[in-house]
C-alpha cells in the first residue's frame, strides 16, 4: 500500500498568485538608499572601474543622476565627497563650502524632496586616509568627535536631512546629537554606522572613494569580523548615544549579526550592502557565470529576510528598474 505525505507545502507553491499572498518579505526601491561620489572639478561623471553603473561625478553633473533616482522612486541617497584638497585634519569635510555641504544645496535645489543624507566620516578627507586625527601616530579619538560634530552641522546647515556617522570613533552618536541639539537642529536623525566590521570588502569604495589609508589599517577602530556579541555593545551604545537609525555593514557576510540585532532591539535598522559585495556580483554576472538579476534580488531579499529595514547599495537603481518590470 502507498504511504501518502502528511504534510503537502507544496500546495502553497504551486501558483505564483498563492506564492505571492504568502511571501514573507517584501523588496520594494522605497527600501533603498543610494549611495552617491561627488567630486570637484567640472563636468566629470568618472566611472569607477570596480563598480559599473557607477560614477564619480562633479557638481555640475549631480542633477541628470538625481532627477534619475527619483523617477525611480528611490526615496534617499547618502553621499561621499573627494575634495580638491586634503590635509591631516580633514578640512575639507567641515567647511561650509566644502564640496558635500555644495552638493547638498545642489540636490535640494534640484529635487527637494529627495532624502539627502550624509556620511560623517573624514577619511576622504585626510591626506592620510584614516577616519580620524592623528595624535603619536594613534587615531585620536576625542580630538576627532569635535570635527565629526562640526561635519554634521555643516551637513545639515547645508540642508542635509539625515546624517550618518561612519568613523567609528566612541561617542560620536552623542557628539553630533548635542551639536546638532544646540544648534536648534533637534529634529534631524542620526543614523549610526553602529556595528561596522574593518572588512577586505570595501576596497572597491576605497577607490571610488579615494580614501584607502596611508598607513596601516583601520582595525584599531572598525570591528573585528570575528565577533558578534560586540557587535550588540556598538548598537546597543549608539542607541545610548541617541541614534535614530542602526546598521550594520557589511551586510552579506554578517546576516548573522543582523538578524541577532533585529531579535534585540527595536529600532529601525540599515544594512549597508557594500562596495566589495556588489562588485562580486557584478564580476561574475559579466563573465555570464550568474544571473546578475536573480541573484541581485535573492541577495537583497535575504537582507531584507535578516531583518534590516533599510539597504544602501550600488544595485538600488537596477533593483528600483526590475521591480517595476524594466528588463
Ligand atoms: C568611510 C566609509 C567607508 C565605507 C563607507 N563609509 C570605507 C571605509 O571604512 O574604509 C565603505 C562602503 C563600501 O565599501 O561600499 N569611513
């Protein structure tokens, strides 16, 4: 005599319109946030080898890319400057004239209502390449707050709408609240880089970025990739501090340390799908290895499945164009 399943889940697969009643997770482009390299000089609009898609551009070349994010319904981008000039204490990235502060008025002035946040770090600006000042040839962590504090304001005062801290230097959620705070800026989120690992994936974004460091490596600040119950103690003491918005990044290789995060806490959380990430993607999808779409989409659904709320990544533009049908 046959013996028949108990359970049948494939009934529930067996139409598309049932397998979509019942999906758990849901990838829309109003998820994304796109992340943008301004640069100076004029009409520049660079490619950047290891991240196709994907431009270094100047000012004058902001507003063709951003009326295109926001046709695409993408509600954010986050930028990254390359100023003209560096020096060890990171000038550039405070100055109210600065070339972030500048791009800033340029995409409010072009689509005002497009999410603008900023990336509060100094390594970009550094002629030595680390997120921090350099005191005995130590990153310096207090000296840096005060000029992580004063990047923000100067972000925001250029009409920034959100701004996100990625040097992880300790304290600087608490730093830039009460900047912001005492400049009459309450409202403004801060959207922590709270658990951010010293990971081989961000070369990509180093040469996009221009900020590899001089000298040694930023392990003395970002997180080891071994561990993730401190990955706990970074969000736990951001939320402390009084940010907003989490991440974690990378987000591939740490959905573990997600999902740990979204079983903890309650706050609103972002995953930072990095440079390195996408460009495996996109090196295999051009030797015709992988699907660069499925795979694209079933990577982010997991992102999106571990529990962040939030991704920023190079794909947003793609993923916004295959969502709504665009092959
Ligand atoms: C700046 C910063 C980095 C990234 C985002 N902000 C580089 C770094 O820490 O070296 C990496 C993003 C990416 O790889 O896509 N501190």
């Amino acid at each position: 005599m046959t013996s028949f399943p108990d359970m049948r889940l494939r009934r529930v697969r067996e139409l598309e319109p049932v397998r979509s009643l019942i999906r758990e997770t849901q990838l829309s482009a109003s998820n994304f946030i796109y992340p943008l390299f301004v640069t100076h000089g004029e009409g520049v609009k660079q490619p950047i080898e290891p991240m196709p898609g994907n431009f270094q551009l100047s000012l004058d070349m902001l507003e063709e890319e951003i009326s295109e994010v926001v046709d695409l319904g993408i509600p954010a981008v986050l930028l990254f400057g390359l100023p003209e000039e560096k020096d060890p204490v990171g000038s550039g990235a405070y100055d109210p004239e600065g070339i972030i502060q500048e791009a800033i008025r340029v995409i409010k002035q072009t689509a005002p209502n497009l999410m603008v946040v900023g990336d509060v770090c100094l390594c970009e600006y550094t002629d030595h390449g680390h997120c921090g000042v350099i005191e005995n040839q130590r990153i310096d962590n207090d000296q840096t707050l005060e000029l992580l504090a004063r990047t923000a304001l100067a972000q925001v005062q250029a009409g920034a709408d959100m701004v996100a801290p990625s040097a992880m230097m300790d304290g600087q959620v608490r730093a830039i609240r009460e900047t912001l705070d005492a400049n009459g800026e309450e409202t403004v989120p801060v959207m922590g880089y709270a658990a951010k690992y010293a990971s081989a994936f961000y070369g990509p974004f180093r040469v996009a970025a221009d900020s590899t460091p001089q000298f040694g490596d930023r392990r003395s600040y970002q997180m080891d990739p071994a561990n993730r119950r401190m990955a706990m103690r970074e969000i736990e003491s951001d939320i402390a501090e009084g940010a907003d918005i989490v991440m974690v990044k990378p987000a591939l290789a740490y959905l573990d340390v997600i999902k740990t995060a979204r079983d903890r806490f309650d706050h609103p959380m972002a995953a930072y799908n990095v440079s390195g990430e996408f460009s495996m993607v996109k090196g295999a999808a051009r030797q015709g290895w992988i699907d660069e779409k499925m795979v694209t989409l079933e990577l982010l659904t997991a992102i999106r499945r571990a529990g962040a709320d939030i991704i920023i990544s190079y794909h947003a533009k793609e993923v916004a164009r295959w969502l709504r049908g665009d092959e």
